[in-house]
C-alpha cells in the first residue's frame, strides 16, 4: 500500500514522504496512529504543504534538542545502591534509574530510551553515559556509583 507519512516516523519516514508499506503496517498502525494516509491523488496536491510543515517541526525539535545537549553535556550524578560482601550491587543500575537521577538533577523530564547504559552498572565507579537525543545528537554525562552506608 502506497501511504504519504503525515509525520516523522523513527526508522521509517519523515513527513511529507510517499512510501510502500505493508498492507497490515499501515492499516493497524499508521492509518489509525495518523502516522499516515492512503496516498490519494487528493493527499498528493498537498505533499508540499506537508513536507514544509513536518521540516519546521523537525527545525524546531533539533533546536530544541541542541539546546538540552549542551545543557546535559558533562553533567555529574551521584547514585547510591547497597553492596554485596563481593563488592557488587545487589541490583544494577538500569538506564530508568539514570533517567530519574538526571531528571530530578536538571528538573527536566528525560526519557529512560535515550539513556545508552550498555550494561547495567553492577560496581561502584565512575561511568560515561552517553545520551542518544535524536539520530545525529548525543551527549555525555557522567555518573558516580557509590556505596550505601
């Protein structure tokens, strides 16, 4: 089925972009989501209107994004977890702990998703974390594992 993306789609389109997909996909995703439409000839004469408006929205969010990076950039948090008698946490410390710690530092909500944590953090130390905000931009942060007392 052809479709016009109505929006960007991660992995898939940017607005304004006349695609095939799957059948399925778009009749149980992107058609009831407006993700998209049937590409019509009537949704065809305004292919340009929507391209410009979803090039605005993505100008905006890069800004947007640029902004929180150079604000996030080298930022230090401190997280604190009880240890075993070898030395490693009982739990790990999960990219959604990080996101919280980070939230809570910069009063700015952060989603866990962005959050690169390879591995869990299993021992005290200090990490880098890298924070994926959109496909082009990043940022490092570091963070203090320490031990509960």
């Amino acid at each position: 089925m052809h479709v016009i993306f109505l929006q960007d789609v991660p992995n898939q389109a940017h607005a304004g972009e006349i695609k095939q997909v799957a059948d399925g996909y778009a009749r149980n995703y992107l058609l009831p989501k407006a993700f998209a439409q049937v590409a019509t000839p009537e949704i065809m004469k305004r292919v340009h209107k929507i391209k410009s408006a979803g090039d605005a929205q993505r100008l905006r969010e890069t800004e947007a994004m640029e902004e929180l990076a150079q604000m996030l950039d080298g930022t230090e948090i401190e997280l604190i977890a009880r240890v075993t008698p070898t030395g490693r946490y009982y739990g790990a410390i999960s990219n959604t702990r990080v996101a919280e710690s980070l939230t809570e530092a910069i009063d700015r909500s952060i989603d866990r998703r962005i959050v690169e944590v390879i591995e869990p953090i299993r021992e005290p130390g200090e990490y880098d974390i890298t924070l994926r905000l959109s496909a082009d931009i990043t940022a490092t942060i570091r963070v203090l594992a320490g031990v509960e007392e």
